[in-house]
C-alpha cells in the first residue's frame, strides 16, 4: 500500500473540513421553469447594454486587448451617479468578489469576521476560507433588532436591505455601528435599489464603512457578473492592491457602464418589480401567508398552518416554478420567493390557490 498521500489531502486543513457555498439552483438556458429562486430581474437588461455589448463584440480587435485594468470608464460613471469621486469606487466580478477582497485585505488569520444569521450564506463561507473566525449574531433579541457587542470585531458584513428576510436597517443604526467598531463595517446593499433608504450618504462621514452594490439584481446583469463598492479613497486605495489587475472583462466593463447610464430605464424596471412586489404580498395574505415588509425584490412568505414550506417548496417544483427553501431551522417554517413578471406572479397564485384547494 502506497504512503504518498492523495492531491486532495494537500489541501490546507480548513478548506477539507468545510462544505463549500451552494448556489442556488440554475436550470439549464431553454428549460421552462419559472425561476423565482435567486432574486435576479425578471427583465432584460437595458437595450443600451445590448447595443453597447454589440459594438465590442463587431469589433474583435478589442477581444484581443486586456481590458482596462482600472475601470476607470465604468468607475467614473459610478462615481457621477452617487456624487462622489472615481477613486472612491471599486469595481469587481460580482459583489461576491469584492467580499473576498475585503476579507484578503483587512482580516488576519483568527481574526473575528461578523455578521448576522440570517443573512447571505457566503460570508461564513468565505471567512473560513480565509482563516477568519466567524462570529455569527442573532438578528433579534426580546422582538428588537440586536444590538451586538462589538469589541474585537475586524469586519463586519451588514446585509441592508436583509437578505432573506427583506427588511432595512436604518443610517442610525449604521452609524452608530460604524462609529463604536474598531474596524470595517461593510454593508451589503446588493437589493438598496428596492429600498426607501440607503446608507451610500454615509462614506463621506464615516472612514471605516464601505458600500457594496451590485448589478446581478435590478439591473437585471447577473451574467456580466459586476459588483461595485463605494468608501473613503485611501481605503479603496488598499482594496486595489488585493484585487486581480484584470478583474473585470472587458464586456462587463462596457455592459455596466451603458446600463449605468440608463437610470430612466432602471427606475421603469424598479417600479415594475415594487408594484408586482405589493400585488403578490397582498394576494398572499389574503390566503393566509405571513408575509415579511420587503425592501427588496423578493419576499420571505410563511405558509399558513397545515401547509409546510418544504412540501409547498416541492409541489411548486413540481408545477415547474422553482423558489427558495432554506434548511436552517430559523428559515425552515418559510419560502423566499423573487419577484417576477406580472404573468410569472399569475401563475404563481394560480398554482398556489390549487395546490392548497387539493
Ligand atoms: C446579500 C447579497 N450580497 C451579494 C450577492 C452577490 O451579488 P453578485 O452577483 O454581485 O456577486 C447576493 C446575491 O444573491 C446577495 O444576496
């Protein structure tokens, strides 16, 4: 028998001992489902991306080329949009990339990374692959938002508007965060262009906050994979060093750029999903769901009693609309559901008022 060991048990020991991230799932392009289930735009993207991905693609010597290992075009159009200066803006493949260069840039090995539970599942994830020690905090104690102890805390990821639950926190309750941590607050609006209030004003008064954005969800761009963060321009200064000098292509540089641009066509879209968002709840309410106030484009539903999340979960797979079901015991009484297109929400209540008629 031989000794040597096998490739895999070179890896280092945390990285063997973890389960990795589970997406949710993607069906294959061209199958019929209704896919409510990881919160991208039920819309196309704006037809000024289409014809601004056209161009770079009628003219292949651009292929050739890397692309701009700044991008800065996409970074300035970023920065006129929220008043602030190209060099306060960082642009990275998906706001999922960003967090890894946040976690590479300030977080030692065994140094505390926090976040909520609750919220999205790849911040545990990403912190042990980078030897942070996670403390996970409850979102509520005694009916009230948690108010947590923040002593040694390096990074801490708030997700605002609240990821599955919907709702946002308040810029009080940010600032007051960022002021008494001895560290980075990051706070993850990957859905703030559904919300009333987001906490962009805050850079130019806080030092230790960063913003991230993303354009996965109302911009209807998750394929392009584009993710922005937003903070104090010494502190991008450091997050520019970690991060890969090609790390956006150049069609998503082009593609984000022209769907920036469009906020005529963001707001029309925006609209669209709050107004189906407002539509579902009610109809689901009336049918005895426990809907969560959504600042976002989706809703976290719980069924009425009789009726089990995960069965519903399954029987709605099986009429071909695929939503989200969390096994966490916090989650597991309830559905994430996305918003979609008005006829996509149609069939949805259709095939819920028969599933619970049967
Ligand atoms: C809270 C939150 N942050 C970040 C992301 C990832 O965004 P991106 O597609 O920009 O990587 C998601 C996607 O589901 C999310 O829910």
């Amino acid at each position: 028998m031989s000794l040597k060991k096998s490739g895999a048990d070179y890896a280092r020991h945390e990285i063997r001992q973890m389960a990795g991230y589970v997406p949710g799932r993607q069906p294959l392009p061209g199958s019929k489902t209704v896919k409510l289930n990881t919160n991208e735009s039920p819309f196309s993207p704006s037809p000024a991306v289409i014809q601004a991905l056209s161009q770079v693609l009628a003219n292949s010597d651009l292929l050739r080329r890397y692309p701009d290992p700044q991008s800065l075009e996409l970074r300035r159009v970023a920065a006129a949009l929220v008043g602030c200066s190209a060099d306060q803006v960082i642009a990275g493949n998906g706001s999922d990339e960003l967090l890894r260069i946040l976690l590479d840039t300030f977080v030692e090995e065994g140094e505390q990374v926090a976040f909520f539970s609750p919220s999205y599942s790849l911040y545990p994830v990403l912190t042990r692959i980078r030897g942070g020690s996670a403390k996970i905090l409850p979102l509520f104690q005694d009916g009230a938002l948690y108010q947590p102890q923040l002593d040694g805390i390096k990074l801490f990821f708030l997700t605002s508007p609240n990821a599955p639950l919907g709702f946002s926190f308040s810029n009080d309750y940010i600032r007051q965060m960022a002021e008494n941590l001895d560290g980075i607050l990051v706070v993850d609006e990957a859905y703030a262009d559904f919300a009333l209030e987001n906490a962009l004003p805050l850079i130019n008064e806080l030092d230790n906050l960063v913003i991230l954005r993303t354009l996965s969800k109302s911009y209807g761009l998750a394929s392009l994979r584009v993710g922005l963060g937003f903070a104090g321009a010494a502190l991008i200064n450091e997050l520019d060093k970690v991060r890969d000098s090609y790390n956006l292509d150049r069609l998503a540089q082009v593609g984000a750029r022209a769907a920036l641009a469009d906020q005529a066509y963001l707001q029309k879209t925006v609209a669209l999903v709050i107004q189906e968002r407002q539509r579902l709840t009610s109809d689901l309410q009336e049918m005895g769901f426990t809907v969560e106030p959504s600042q976002t484009n989706f809703i976290f539903v719980t069924p009425p009693d009789g009726c089990a999340a995960d069965t519903l979960y399954s029987d709605l797979e099986k009429a071909g609309i695929l939503v989200r079901y969390f096994s966490d015991p916090q989650l597991s009484h309830g559905l994430r559901i996305t918003i979609g297109t008005r006829d996509e929400m149609d069939q949805l209540i259709i095939v819920i008022k028969e599933l619970m008629a049967s």
